[in-house]
C-alpha cells in the first residue's frame, strides 16, 4: 500500500494506528509517518494555534483502534501533535502517538469524565528513538499471526468465546487480547497456554459488541463512517422504545447496525420527538361524528397533524387534523356530542378562500417554446389529430401555426383593400411533385 506522506510503495501501512512505517534511503532506521484520518475516533484541534489559557503538561496519548490515555510530560519535552513518544506501562514501556495537547486535553477529560487529581496519571518517559521504533514494529507484525492462533486455542478448549483483536505492547513484553463473551468465561487455563506460548504477559479485555465494530469500523447505511469508530466513545443503551416515539417501522434489518444491536442514531433526535409529543393528546377511544367513528392511523409530529380513518386495519382515505382541532373534538365527544364532520369547515373555507402568496412558473411557459416556428420540410410524424404537419396540428406543415380568421369585405374596403373573391383569394398551391417517385422512362409508350 502506498503512503501518502512519502510516496513510496514499500511503506508498511498500520490501518488501526493511524501510521506507516517507512524504510530510511540511508541506512537501515525506520522513519513513522502519521496518515490524518487514518485512525478512529480522531480529535480536530480548533484551539490550534491559539494562545494556552491553562498550560499543563498532560496531553493525550492514542494506541491501536480506540484506546487512548492521558499522560504526564514530567521532563518538559517539547511534544506536538502526531510525535510518537514512549511512555510509561505496567510492565515496561509502551510506544504512543500524541494525539492532542494544550487546553483541548482538558476539555476532552471533562467529557470523558477523568479527573488527574483522583486517578493516577502515568508518564512520558521520552521521544521514541530509532530502536524503539524497530521493536514496535516488530510486536505489530505478530498480532495477526497471535490472534489466529489464539482463537484456535480457545476452540481447542470449547471456550464460548471470540478474540476479536490482539494489541502488543510496544516493548514486545505484554499483549492485550479483547474478545466477546455473552456469558462469563472461565480463560484461566486459556491465560497459562498463551503466556507459555507466546512467552508474553498476557491480559483479557472484554468489550461488547459495538464497541467491536468501532475497533473494526466501516460504512454505515447513511454512507458515512461509522459513529462508534469515529466520535462516539461513550455508548448509551437503546431499545424499540426509541423507533416508537419517533413513528419508525419496526423492521430489525433496517434498525440493526453491523455490530447486530439497535443503531446508535436511534437516540439522537429522540428528545426532540419526546418534547413534540407533549402538545399532542393521548387517544384512548375513536373519535365520534355523526357519519362514524374514526381511528388514530399516524401521526406527524414535527407538523403537528394527526391522521384518522374510518378503518382502523386501513391507510385509505386518511383524514389530516391539526392538534387543536383533535382536543376541540375530544371534548365534544366527552360531552355526549358528536360533530357533523371531523374536519373545521370554517378552517377550510378560510383556506380556500384565502390566494396563495406565491407563484408558480410551471405551465406559465409552453414546453414548445424553444423549438423553431419555420422548419425546412415538411414533418414526417403526424400530430394527435392524425394531421400531418407541425406538431400543433397546423395544416400548412409550421410548427405552432396558427390559421388566421378571415376579414369581412367591410373591413378589406374600409382599408383599400379588394373584396375577398375578386382580387384578394388566396391562391391554392399547386401539388407538389414527389421527388421520390422513379421518372418514367422516355421510350416508355403509357
């Protein structure tokens, strides 16, 4: 795969940090480049540039897919963005890409909820030098190999389980293994064959599904990245309650996302829908008039209007209400009075009575307008009245001509003019030879 940043095609590209590592000219050192955009849940730095109003010395630290981690730069360095450092780990050291500085560390720990003065914050130890670098790369190199062979151990011990991922610390000693478990999982002898076999300090992490598609990512159905792998970091539950009150079909293959649970974006408007419905009436009983009873079909919420039909099991024939005129009916109804009709004539005839104050230019324009009024021939096609000619059916083959009336002898000598029969008759045109008819020979005797 190509990198972007040196254009060079034996780069070795890392998709879940965010980085390549690329071959110096000179030499055998290995150089990191940082691809923007290539990791998941990525943090844009609007206070770049700006000023610091608190200058502190934590900044966050980014590793594989979504975990991250504050930490202390307690020897002052001068860290930027994107500079890969070595920090501190349990046990050894772990190789990190920063990932934000200056006052945006600290409104990002706010929203996370971490607080430096109650938990222990680790350090920066230094910037990760070339051999520091080499041995990362090499402990990324085996944690697909690590997870195969991982998950054919847990099926070798019919374990209920699936390792997901695999994450190597950047000092080769301890591996991170994330798997996915509906129930409690005894991995005790699991945890002794893989330390045996990887001679490594192995730690079980479980996660849940959608955090397991954020870690793989993708595509959602909107076309754009998935919400778990590029901003979301805290997951809300969601049930059907919330495809309910906003009137969704419930329809399982569109509600599921790809990690199989209820999609996220569920609950993003749901507020919104949850404060509309207040001004909306709870319909326990169909609504009363004099020609039947009507059903509550759906409601548009935004709009304010509920529909009714005579048929409960039917979308038919719906009739739109506005709110007010729903409470209005209701109260009727709880008096022992039926209406004539469900909708307000007084409205409707308000409504019809009443010009739009826009206008429209379809249909001002003939859909003819553009084509030529003199065409060179006579059309081929014949018009709706079977004619041939002009598509408007004039006789005289032009396009959208039309037959002029004719004056009365009055008006001809009030203007000069001959009499119509006398001088001023229109002559007839005489046939027109067809110049696709093959001529008679000369010597031909008919």
């Amino acid at each position: 795969m190509s990198c972007r940043s040196c254009d060079k095609d034996k780069c070795v590209k890392d998709i879940g940090r965010g980085c390549c590592f690329c071959a110096e000219e000179e030499g055998n050192d290995i150089r990191v480049s940082v691809c923007e955009g290539g990791q998941k849940l990525h943090v844009y730095d609007w206070l770049e540039g700006m000023p610091e109003n608190r200058p502190d010395d934590i900044v966050e630290v980014r590793f594989k897919n979504t975990r991250k981690g504050y930490y202390r730069n307690v020897n002052g360095l001068p860290l930027k963005k994107d500079d890969i450092v070595a920090v501190e780990a349990s046990p050894g050291h772990d190789i990190g890409i920063v990932s934000l500085t200056g006052d945006l560390v600290w409104l990002q720990m706010k929203k996370t909820g971490f607080n430096p003065a109650n938990a222990e914050v680790k350090k920066i130890y230094r910037k990760a030098k070339p051999y520091d670098i080499e041995k990362w790369q090499e402990a990324i190199a085996l944690e697909h190999s690590t997870m195969i062979e991982s998950r054919q151990i847990a099926a070798g011990l019919k374990l209920d389980m699936k390792i997901g991922d695999v994450e190597y610390q950047g000092d080769r000693i301890k591996a991170i293994f994330y798997y996915i478990a509906e129930e409690r999982v005894d991995f005790r002898e699991l945890i002794k064959i893989l330390a045996d076999r990887f001679k490594i300090r192995v730690e079980m992490r479980q996660i849940g599904a959608r955090q397991e598609a954020g870690r793989i990512g993708g595509i959602g159905s909107c076309g754009r990245e998935l919400c778990c792998a590029s901003w979301i970091s805290n997951f809300v539950s969601v049930t059907t309650n919330s495809a309910r009150v906003q009137e969704i079909s419930l329809n399982p293959q569109k509600l599921a996302g790809q990690c199989g649970k209820l999609k996220c974006c569920l609950i993003y408007e749901l507020d919104s829908y949850i404060d509309a419905r207040r001004e909306f009436p709870r319909i326990n009983a169909p609504l009363e008039a004099l020609d039947g009873n009507y059903y509550l079909v759906k409601n548009d919420i935004f709009n304010r209007t509920m529909y009714f039909s005579s048929d409960p099991h039917s979308s038919v024939a719906m009739i739109p209400l506005p709110v007010e005129r729903v409470r209005e009916i209701i109260r009727m109804n709880r008096q022992g009075k039926k209406v004539e009709t469900l909708a307000d004539m007084s409205r409707m005839q308000e409504a019809a009575d009443t010009e739009p104050d826009y206008r429209s230019g379809v249909g001002e324009e003939s859909i003819t307008r553009f084509d030529s009024s003199k065409r060179g021939g006579r059309s081929r096609g014949r018009n709706r009245n079977g004619n041939k000619g002009g598509g408007n059916g004039a006789p005289n083959g032009k396009a959208g001509a039309q037959q002029k009336p004719s004056r009365s002898n009055e008006e001809r000598k009030a203007q000069g003019q001959a009499p119509e029969g006398e001088t001023g008759q229109r002559k007839q045109n005489p046939p027109k030879r067809n110049r696709y008819r093959k001529p008679k020979p000369k010597n031909d005797p008919s």
